[in-house]
C-alpha cells in the first residue's frame, strides 16, 4: 500500500537539487528529446511560428537545451538564441551538448527565472517554453514576461503536456489511481496548466494562431514511456513521493507488465502558437 507523503515537483525546484538527482534528470531529458514522437511535436509548432524566418529567439526554461538545440541545427535557421533555465547545473549540461552538436556559436546560454527576466522589452522575434509552464507556480507571471520581451508582431510558442491526462497501467484500478496522482505530484507544478492556456494566453495580451493535439500511448510494451519510467526510480523517492523501495517496486512491476505485452501509459500533450498583439 502507498504512503501518505507530502510531495514537490522536482522539475520545478532544479536550482535546489543534488547532482545525483540533476544527472538522472539530464538523462531524461536527453531520452525524451531524441524521442520520434517528441521531435515531430516540436517540429510542429516550429514550424507554424516560421521560426527559421526569427533572428533573435528565446528558449525560456531551455533545460538540456533540446530546443534550442533544434532549431539551431535548423538548416533555413540563421539567427541567434538565447536560452535560459534557473538550474546553474542544468546550463552546464546545455551549454556542453550544444558545443557537442558544433550548435553552441549560435546560443547564448544563462541561469534566469522566467518570472523575472533580466530583458529588454519587444527584445525578441520569437519566444519558445518547451516543457516549462507545466512547472511554474506563478504561471501568468510567466506568459506575461514572455508578452513582455517578444516584439509586437512575433510569435510565442509553447509545448508541455497535459499531465491531469498522465495515467500508468495497474492491476487494481483504485491504487492505479493513487499512484498516478502521487507521479503527477512528483513532477509536475500545474497538471492542468495547457488546458488554461488559452485563456492566459489572451490575459497576457497574445493572440492564439495555431493549435496542435497529441496523444502519446504505449500499448503492450514501453517504448515512449520507457526513460521517464527508468527516472522514477530516482525522482520518485527525491519527490517526496514514494520510498526507494516502493519507486523500485512500482518501475519494476510496470516493465514486467512490458515484457508480458500489458503495459499501457499515456498523456495528453498540447502546443500553442500566439503572436503578440
């Protein structure tokens, strides 16, 4: 039976966490990243803010730096990014695999909070939060900075998902439940935070262009779902959310249920594109 435990979400405390903890989130990221599926939803909404037309582009919350890293390898990109997360750790880690990829000439990576940037206003042709309004606790302080630094006329886009969505398989539906809300509480700020999003994208002042919806689903065997499971073992117990020994049961027991062909894991994921009025 699970305990009772007060949790945090990990994702959006990094600037507070040990190196252990930092490396397995690095390895997360990363996997997820070079995902098919991630990458194709990221291309989307690229795409619809015609980000290879922006000269200068913001990655606020820029983690690893997936995105910024993407559309630097853009071949039609010829502009500059600056990307910037509250993990000092974390912008090592970017800064690092961007010199990898022969990327890092073309971003300038700092350590900011994305509630109070240190920004000229309309400084921007394009602003990008990949994965970050999930992990916000002041989420339309946030978009209004991001309405803030974009130049009237450029274009905002942001991906997350939608993690009230998140749900793992079980063989008792009632304890499926309750581990599903104790990884929600382990991992996300704001489950509920893109279903708003249209909302606070007009309270921000920005004007709703394009919509993309996804469903992410492994059926029979982990696949998608298979880094983020090997990261619980880790950032469950980190949380707050389960024991080491209970995190461990709970991973093992859904690659079982992978092996036998049963597995089932999904979210919903959302993208929005919006342009300053």
């Amino acid at each position: 039976m699970t305990t009772t435990v007060a949790s945090f979400d990990v994702y959006g405390k990094t600037d507070q966490l040990d190196t252990p903890i930092l490396e397995t989130m690095v390895t997360r990221l990363e996997a997820r990243g070079g995902q098919a599926e991630f990458q194709q939803m990221m291309g989307d909404y690229l795409e619809a803010m015609q980000i290879d037309q922006a000269q200068s582009v913001l990655d606020l919350g820029c983690g690893t730096g997936v995105a910024a890293r993407a559309i630097a390898a853009r071949p039609g990109f010829t502009g500059q990014i600056t990307a910037i997360d509250i993990s000092d750790y974390l912008v090592a880690s970017a800064h690092q695999l961007a010199t990898q990829e022969g990327v890092a000439d073309q971003i300038d990576f700092r350590v900011g909070d994305s509630r109070s940037l240190d920004l000229f206003d309309d400084s921007f042709d394009a602003v990008v939060a990949h994965t970050l309004v999930s992990h916000v606790d002041q989420l339309l302080e946030t978009l209004h900075e991001i309405a803030r630094v974009v130049r009237p006329g450029g274009y905002v886009g942001i991906f997350d998902g939608d993690y009230a969505s998140l749900t793992f398989s079980h063989p008792d539906p009632q304890q499926g439940q309750r581990y599903d809300e104790l990884i929600i509480s382990a991992v996300i700020t704001q489950p509920r935070a893109m279903r708003r999003m249209p909302d606070l994208l007009a309270a921000a002042g920005l004007d709703l262009t394009a919509h993309f919806p996804y469903v992410v689903t492994d059926i029979g065997r982990a696949d998608y779902w298979t880094p983020a499971l090997e990261s619980f073992r880790k950032i469950l117990p980190a949380a707050g959310a389960m024991t080491t020994t209970e995190a461990g049961a709970w991973v093992d027991a859904r690659f079982d249920e992978s092996t036998r062909n049963v597995f089932f894991g999904s979210s919903n994921y959302y993208s929005y594109v919006a342009r300053k009025l």
